[in-house]
C-alpha cells in the first residue's frame, strides 16, 4: 500500500476528540494528550474527516491542517446537484484509456469494468467505504467457477483497474483518498511449468505431420514458435518478407496489431527456423506478401496430437518455454535470450521466469559435483 507522510484519513474515528484523551487547541485541530500529536477534525457535506498530522509541532500541524482543509474543500461530492456514480467515472477512464491501449489489452480493461459495475456501477464514488470494497472482494472471489473461487489474476485486474478508477475520481474532484489502495492482492498458484523433452517434441511433431492438412499447418505453427521463441500472435503474422534468408535474419513485427511492447524486432535466423522455412518455401512456393502460418491456432491439433503422443498437454506458449529452455541448456546468457524473444530488461525476467531447466539436464548437470573431502 502507498505511503503518505501522513496517516489516511478516518471517517469514523475510533474515539472521539471531544473525549479526555483529546483537547481542542483550535479550529478542527486537536492535540492527543499522551503523545502531544496534532490531529484534524473537519466536516464537509456532513461527513466527518479525521486523521492524524503525524507532528507535535504547532505551528507545522496549522500548515499541515490549512492543506488539509483546502484539499477537503476541493472535493466535489456532487454535480449538479446529483452524486457522480462509479459507473460514470468508469466510463470516463474507459475513453480516456483506449487510445494509449492495444486491443486486447483494452479489451481486458473493459471486461474488468463491466464486472465492476455490475455489483458497484450505481454506488456514489462519494459514499464508497473500506467496508463495502471489503464486501465486494469477498462477493466477488466467491463468483469463480472453481472451488478456490475467482483466479487471482482477474481478481487483481479488477482491484487494479478499480483502483485507476478512483483514482479518476480523485483527479475530477469526486474523492478526497483512494481507499481502494487497502484492498490486498490475491496470490495465485505458481504451476510448475510444463517443458516437453526434446524426444517428446519430436514425437509430437511427428503426429502432426502424419495426421491431415490442417495438421500439417498446425506443425507448420508449432515447429516455427519452438525455433524462433515468439509469441503465438506474432508466429501467425509472420509473411514471407519478413524472412531474409541472404542475411540470415528474420523480423518480428506482430502484423496489424503489433509486438507485445509495440516494437518490431530483427533477429538472427536460427539454424532449424531456416532449415524449416526453406522447407516450407520449396513446398509452397511462395510470394513475398503470403502469411508463412496459415492458420491462427493449433489448439485442437495440439490437443489431440499429444493425446496420441502419450505426452501431456502442451500449448502454444510451451513452444516459448521450450525454446528459452533449449537456448540455456546451450549455455546462451540470459541477457542474449532475453533480446530474442523482445524482453528489455537484459534477462532478469528469463532469470526469473524461464530459469529452469528439464530435470534430466539438471541431473546430468548435478554429476559433475564430484568435490569432496
């Protein structure tokens, strides 16, 4: 939760000023007798705001309650007349947000605000309290279709985007604090990465390509995401200009809607890509502006294939694992791996993340420990 320098405010003080243990040193100031701390008391639109000045020092605690009562005094709590809901102030971000995001991801952002409105879209930003927030998050957990309720990653986009949201509210003078910023986070489940063998991976490929057309294109998409490390929307938008086979490069640049981080990439035409698509050019022949993928998933094809295989259940994003998990098993650094597969944070996310190795690797990695006493 963010820090301020001074304690949020409390709409409803556990006791009350006029109480023994606090005396009135001046208009909507208080001073606590045990620890000589200032506090403010101000009213507005007959709510109460109380908090604590965090200073025994007079004449700072006056400075710090003359801010304290302008920034209450800015507050709008209605317009015209009429409280703004959270629905309205939603729908405001909402616009202002859409055309700094890519489609997906606004459309993630839209898909949380609905569920945000549903249960809060008619409530008075004014008039939301710790309480209720408390009461939608438990309302809202217990609404997922599995036993451990709603998945912790849409909980936490809702929090987050509802948090954005209050915060437009503060920007627009509806709120004095956030207090969407106490809700906690929900910890998901970390599960452990599938990362099929390279024996496995043959075996699967070699299911695809012995099956029909459709799952001749479906190899086609699973070879080339293992040997190239991208991402299943910028695999399926690769055409055949974007390969330069003279200079052994190829360019990533996601098609229509762009890369992940909105950056074409050129990288270097890894050995098994280029024998792939030199493959696949002299099946095809085909023309510079051709999508290299003719499909857009091989979901099913995946599926079914590695029912066949007797091999768990892999999908497209495992052909990523699988080729960051290759690239270190090689001993390629993670700063170099990290700059193949579009990441800029010079390899602290491959660390993190895609740091593992098969367990086999590691088990031949784990006789050379052969030191002793």
């Amino acid at each position: 939760m963010r820090k301020t320098p001074v304690e949020k405010e409390q709409t409803q003080p556990e006791q009350s000023p006029d109480e023994p243990l606090f005396q009135k040193v001046g208009e909507c100031l208080y001073r606590r007798q045990s620890s000589q701390v200032y506090y403010a008391l101000v009213k507005r639109a007959g709510k109460q705001h109380r908090k604590s000045l965090k200073t025994t020092d007079r004449k700072l605690a006056e400075r710090l309650l003359a801010d304290y009562r302008r920034e209450i005094g800015a507050v709008k709590p209605t317009v015209g007349g009429r409280s703004v809901t959270l629905g309205e102030v939603a729908k405001r971000w909402l616009e202002a947000k859409k055309p700094f995001l890519k489609p997906m991801s606004f459309k993630r952002c839209e898909t949380s605000v609905g569920q945000l409105c549903r249960l809060l879209g008619t409530v008075a930003v004014r008039k939301i309290s710790p309480t209720m927030l408390e009461d939608w998050a438990s309302k809202r957990i217990k609404e997922g279709r599995s036993p451990k309720g709603l998945s912790a990653s849409t909980y936490n986009n809702e929090r987050d985007t509802l948090i954005a949201i209050l915060d437009q509210a503060k920007r627009d003078g509806h709120l004095l604090d956030n207090v969407a910023e106490a809700l906690p986070r929900r910890k998901g489940e970390k599960k452990a990465k599938v990362i099929p063998s390279k024996e496995d991976f043959a075996k699967l490929v070699q299911v695809l390509r012995a099956c029909d057309h459709r799952s001749q294109a479906a190899a086609d998409l699973v070879e080339l995401a293992a040997y190239t490390g991208a991402r299943l929307g910028e695999v399926t938008t690769m055409r055949w200009r974007d390969i330069l086979f003279e200079k052994g490069r190829f360019v990533i640049t996601g098609g229509e809607k762009g890369t992940k981080n909105s950056e074409a990439r050129e990288r270097p035409l890894f050995p098994a890509a280029r024998a792939l698509l030199e493959r696949m050019r002299e099946r095809d022949k085909p023309q510079p502006d051709d999508l290299i993928i003719s499909i857009t998933s091989a979901k099913r094809a995946l599926t079914s294939a590695c029912k066949k295989a007797g091999i768990p259940r892999l999908t497209h994003h495992v052909m990523r694992h699988f080729f960051v998990s290759n690239a270190i098993e090689a001993g390629v650094d993670f700063k170099t791996i990290a700059d193949w597969i579009g990441h800029k944070d010079g390899g602290v996310l491959v660390a993190k993340t895609y740091g593992h190795l098969r367990d086999a690797h590691s088990f031949e990695m784990a006789k050379k420990m052969t030191f002793s006493a």
